[in-house]
C-alpha cells in the first residue's frame, strides 16, 4: 500500500526569482511560511490519527527546496529524524529547482534520508526555458538529473507543455530528453495562465497564446504514449483543482480542466479502439472489453468516444465491458472477425494509429457492468 503524504508547501521558499507561469500561492492555496517544529509534529500526529497503521511520508513542494539557507534545511529534515528512525515516517520527498542541485545539497539529502526528489524541469528547450524566466538551461536538468540518479535518488519530472516558444515538437523532444535518465515518474501541466504572474501580462497584451484545451488533450496524448512506452508512469496530468484554482478569476486562460488526465486517457482509448475498428465492415455489431476502471475512458465524457466511433465507422456499438482477465493496457474488440486485441502501452509515439494489433482468440469473457 502507498504511504500516505503528508505535505507541506513552502510556497516560493528557496526560489530565486518567479517564473513567468509561477504563482504557488494560487495553485497550492498555501501562504509561503517555513513550518516550524511544532507544526510539523502535529500535522504528523494529525494525519496517524486520521490514518493508522498507514505509513507516512513527509513532502516538502512548492518552493525550491535545495535553495533554501543549508540550517532550514537542517531544521525542516532535522525535525522528521526521530519520526524516520522510530519508523512513524517511513519515506521523505522534496521538490526543487534544476540549478539548485549539485553535490552539497544532494550529500545533504542523502544524509536526511530523503528518498524522492522532484525536479521541476518544465522544458528542455533553451529557447523555451528563456522565454519562461527560468534562469536556468537544459544542462542544468540534465547534470541535476544525472546527479541525483547517480547517487540512488528517487527522481520525479515535471513538465509543462505549452509553456511560451513551446511547440508540440518541442515538447516531445523535451520528454525524450528527460526520459534518458529513466526517471522513475512523470508529472505533466499543462501551462495555465494564472491571475497575477508575468505570464498574465503577456497574455493580456497578446504576446502568449494558451494551448486551447483539445491541443493540450491532443499534446498530452502524444507525451503519454511516449512515457508509456518507455514503462515510467505519468503519476500527474494537469493541475489537481482546488479551491483556489477553481475560483473564478484565477486562472485567466488556459487548459484547466478538473478531469484533464481522464480527458488525456479517453482521447488514448479512442484511438486505439479506431484503430481496432478500420478492417470492421460498416453495420457491424461490435463490443468493447477493457480492465475493470476503464470502461468510462472509453465511452468518453458524455458517451463522446462512442458517437464518434459509430459515426466514423458506421458500425453499432453494443457495449463496453469491464473484463478481468485483460492486462491493464489492453482494450479488446469483438467483432464479426472474432476478437482483436490493442495495447495501450506499445503504441508508435506520434502516429495516429497503434502498431497493428494480430487478431487473436480470446474468447468472449464478458464480466461486470456494461454500458
Ligand atoms: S516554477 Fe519553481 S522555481 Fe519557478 S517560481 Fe515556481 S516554484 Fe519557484
């Protein structure tokens, strides 16, 4: 079972300057304060009460971590050791900037037994980068990303296509970049323009262009093919909606969506069902199966996969099916040839259709609820 996060954001804390995009205030909904000891302990008690025997992790996000002043390091991750030594704690995760990583600081975390490091990489473009007020280049990502690989670190990516300069191109050569290192997960946002950053500004005196909400579902698809095929999950698409995301006025424009990485999934599962469906002949009768938790990616939001599917190929879709016995990746159809089965996870990054899947008997295994 996954440990339970115990999070604290240090809004902007250690960040040297904003970038464009950047205002954590809104997006976390937390002030920037630096915990103090007896706040982290009872947020901890808090959360072993609220979940026991459930292990714990402490996250530190928001802000840039490794560029904090070296005693508030010490004081935040010097505050969580008797918790680790006494096993209440049982991992601990920062996040921080690409630039403030050199040995020091990862010796440091080493030290402090903190196991994940995200990394805020957003682009490796340096055009991008620039145009982004990053302050920092690509090699700055990838010496972090070799560094802290190299020393046995947990590493998580964040990306944020759509990002000023930002085209679908760059994005993927940017993933493609990324996943050299084999991190061992993805986070993936979508650039919002949030009220109050520069990037509001450009946007209001029409100098950026925010990805429309299909082309960051469209971007988005093609990033998650290619992480999938190279096995490292995506454990994050688009920004989670809280309360201060979602009230009106802050986010200005943008690809917000609550539902953004279902709307990523179901675009995935359409394609490949289309796939499945070029050689049925149209007036067909035809079925869907997919692991059980999936069938609402491929009926889509408000049954949208489904009409296009049917409109396109002119064939009668009787229903979608949860089937155990089907690997998580797998969406098999059923048809008048027999059973063709496609995987979502070896998919041709940037074609439009998947590997063509064999035909293969499999049977007619229908379990659970349909559509
Ligand atoms: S993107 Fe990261 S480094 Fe830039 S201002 Fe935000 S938290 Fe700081």
């Amino acid at each position: 079972m996954r440990p339970v996060v115990v999070p604290f954001f240090i809004s902007h804390l250690g960040c040297p300057h904003r970038c464009v995009f950047c205002d954590q205030e809104k997006i976390s909904g937390s002030r920037a304060a630096l915990p103090d000891t007896q706040a982290i302990q009872e947020k901890i008690e808090a959360f072993r009460a609220s979940a026991p025997g459930r292990q714990l992790e402490v996250a530190f996000y928001g802000g840039s971590f490794t560029a904090l002043a070296q005693e508030q390091q010490v004081q935040l991750l010097g505050t969580l050791q008797p918790y680790l030594a006494a096993g209440t704690v049982s991992s601990l995760r920062i996040s921080t900037r690409p630039d403030a990583v050199d040995h020091a600081a990862v010796s440091l975390l080493e030290r402090m037994g903190v196991g994940t490091v995200e990394l805020g990489v957003q682009s490796m473009n340096d055009e991008v980068l620039q145009l982004s007020g990053r302050g920092h280049a690509s090699q700055d990502s990838e010496q972090a990303l070799a560094t802290l690989k190299g020393r046995g670190f947990r590493v998580g990516v964040q990306l944020m296509p759509g990002l000023p300069g930002d085209t679908l191109e760059n994005s993927l050569t940017s993933l493609k970049r990324v996943l050299q290192f084999a991190p061992s997960f993805l986070r993936i946002y979508p650039t919002l323009v949030v009220e109050g950053t520069e990037l509001a500004e450009l946007y209001r005196r029409g100098s950026y262009r925010p990805l429309p909400l299909d082309e960051a579902v469209a971007w988005c698809k093609e990033l998650l093919k290619l992480a999938r095929r190279a096995g490292v999950p995506v454990v994050r698409l688009g920004l989670q909606p809280t309360e201060e995301l979602e009230t009106p006025g802050t986010i200005l424009a943008g690809p917000f969506h609550p539902a953004f990485g279902q709307l990523v999934e179901s675009e995935l599962c359409c394609d490949l069902m289309a796939s499945l469906l070029e050689e049925t002949a149209p007036g067909s009768e035809v079925s869907f199966r997919c692991t059980p938790g999936r069938i609402s990616d491929l009926v889509g939001q408000r049954r949208r996969n489904l009409e296009r599917l049917t409109e396109l190929f002119a064939v009668r879709i009787l229903k979608v099916t949860e089937d155990a016995a089907l690997d998580r990746e797998v969406i098999a159809l059923d048809g008048p040839k027999g059973v063709r089965l496609g995987s979502l996870a070896d998919w041709e990054p940037g074609g439009e259709t998947p590997a063509a899947p064999a035909f293969v008997n499999v049977g007619h295994c229908h379990v659970g609820r349909g559509v």
